[in-house]
C-alpha cells in the first residue's frame, strides 16, 4: 500500500488553439475497500475509498464527481474538455478518511 495516492494527469495532444478538445486521462492509486468483503481473517474491514474528485482549470473548479465504494480499485478516469487559456489542469481525490490527493499537468494555448 506505499503508492496509495500516487496520481498521475495526462492531457492529450501536447499542443492546443483556443477551443481545441482536450482528451485527459486520469489515475490514482488507491485500495478502494468497500468494507462488504470479509478479509483473510474472516472480518469486515473499515472501509477505505475515494468519496470525492474534483477537476480545476486554473483557479476555476469545472467538474465534481460524488464518488462511492463502488469505484474499482486504482480507478482512471478519462474525460474530454475544451482547451480556452493557458492554465494549470488539477485533480484533487479525497477519501472517506479525510486524506486528499492531487495532481496536475499544463494546458499551453
């Protein structure tokens, strides 16, 4: 479990005109235990799994996503965008333990 919160954003193509569609791709390590599924003990562990992720462009949130155990285990997530300014693309997943993880990659237009 030493990579949970490991994070990786990818935006493609590298180079973007004002308007152009971005296609992000996402991914962040994390066990996602639902807390449904007996352990090797026979015991229900304490659930542990993102709740929420959230997307900025620049200072500007642009998308929220109520999440639940149901994710898969290190879920990735792709999406498209338009690209409109030069501006920093951050994701920010937060746990039902409270811990946030983030990461972030460079729109140049």
């Amino acid at each position: 479990m030493a990579q949970i919160g490991k994070a990786s954003v990818r935006v493609f193509p590298r180079s973007y005109k004002k308007g152009d569609e971005v296609t992000v791709k996402t991914r962040v390590f994390h066990p996602q235990v639902n807390g449904r599924v007996k352990n090797q003990e026979g015991l229900y562990p304490e659930p542990f799994f993102i709740n929420e992720i959230k997307v900025f462009y620049g200072d500007e949130m642009i998308m929220e996503v109520k999440a639940s155990a149901g994710l898969s285990v290190n879920p990735f997530f792709n999406f498209t965008m338009k690209a409109t300014r030069s501006a920093p693309l951050k994701m920010v997943w937060k746990d039902n333990q409270g811990k946030e993880y983030s990461e972030q990659d460079e729109i140049k237009v």
